[in-house]
C-alpha cells in the first residue's frame, strides 16, 4: 500500500506533501560580558536577542523576531590576565518543579581559559519553549572582573501575524523603525546605557 501523499520513484504523487509553514531557525547568539557581575535571566531576555524597533522618541523599543525559542546549549569562556582566580558559572534557576542547577568553573592560569558547557536539565522549565512576554526567571550568569564570552545556542520560531507585545526598552535616537538588532542580554537587570552582557558581531540596540 502506498501512504497518502508519495509514490515509488518514477512515479508522480497525487498531491503536495504536507510541510511545516513556520520559519524555524538554529543559530548561536554570541555575546560579551565587560565587566563583573551576576545577573538574573527571564524568558523574554532570551526571546529578545533578535528584535525589530516598533517606536523611537525618548524611549524606543524593540519587539522579539521570534514567537518563541528554546535554549539548546549555552558555553562561556573568561581569559585571566593577572593569575587571580577566574571563574564562570550558570545556574539554571530553582522553579516548583526542579532544583537550581549550577555549572561552574575556575581558572588561575593566563594561557588557559575556564570554561564551561551546560545544557537544560532534563524536565527542567528552562528546557521547554520561553516566551517573549514572560519574565519568569530562567538562569543566574556570572562572569569575572576581565569578562566572559557567552554562546547560546536556540531553536527560534520567527513571528507569523502575532499581535505586537510590550517591547524591550532602548535608549533614545539608537534606533530605527523597522530594522532588526541585537538586543543586551540583560535588557531586563539593567537600564538602557548600563547593559554589562553585549551581542559580538550585531548592531546593539539599547
């Protein structure tokens, strides 16, 4: 018997097969910590790091490319350039439902950076679909005084005819409507200006 849709080769099928229609991406996000710090993670931080600016004027802002994301791996480097301690570390934060899991590492050498990769524990919120209007609390990231490099890797679905939410703020006159931009990863913690953890490689709004 020859399922719905598809035939032997050679032959042609009696109708299109059925496909998924949503723009899924895979990609890294690739940001830099400048500075000491340990700041606190929502679901709408993580939607956010690809937004589209929807207003300008004194306070502007920018509304998540994506309809949804779903964190597959996060890695963080920090060199040491003195010999003092240096260390990385996430934690994927305690819910009803699951621990806060830590992942960290120290490194004293200055040629050999420490180092981390951790994944969403097993039935972990953290590992299931974020959404860009939550800000339900996802993990804790800390980097040292000489900064860390943070990859992220997501599964994105890109926005199809979804009704515009309450976007993510930026500072005035950085940018413009309609255009798409790496947004701070820590656009929730701090204020416009202030942003410690910065997108490598994407114009920076906010």
């Amino acid at each position: 018997m020859i399922a719905p849709g598809y035939a032997p080769a050679g032959m042609m099928s009696m109708k299109p097969p059925a496909f998924r229609p949503n723009v899924v991406l895979n990609r890294t996000f690739r940001f830099r910590s400048n500075s000491a710090a340990t700041i606190a993670l929502v679901q709408s931080d993580f939607c956010a790091m690809y937004s589209i600016v929807n207003t300008t004027g004194a306070v502007p802002l920018a509304t998540s490319a994506f309809s949804q994301i779903r964190i597959k791996r996060v890695r963080m480097w920090a060199t040491n350039v003195t010999g003092a301690d240096s260390t990385v570390s996430w934690i994927w934060a305690s819910a009803s439902t699951a621990v806060g899991i830590e992942v960290s590492d120290t490194s004293v050498s200055v040629s050999v950076p420490s180092y981390i990769q951790t994944k969403p524990p097993k039935n972990h919120p953290s590992g299931f679909w974020l959404s860009p209007t939550s800000t339900a609390l996802v993990a804790y990231v800390t980097s040292p005084s000489t900064g860390a490099t943070i990859d992220i890797d997501i599964e994105g679905v890109l926005q199809d005819g979804q009704a515009p939410f309450a976007g993510n703020t930026g500072q005035a006159f950085t940018g413009i409507v309609g255009v798409l931009y790496g947004m701070p990863l820590d656009n929730n913690s701090n204020a416009p200006g202030s942003r410690t953890i910065l997108p490598v490689g994407l114009t920076t709004f906010g």
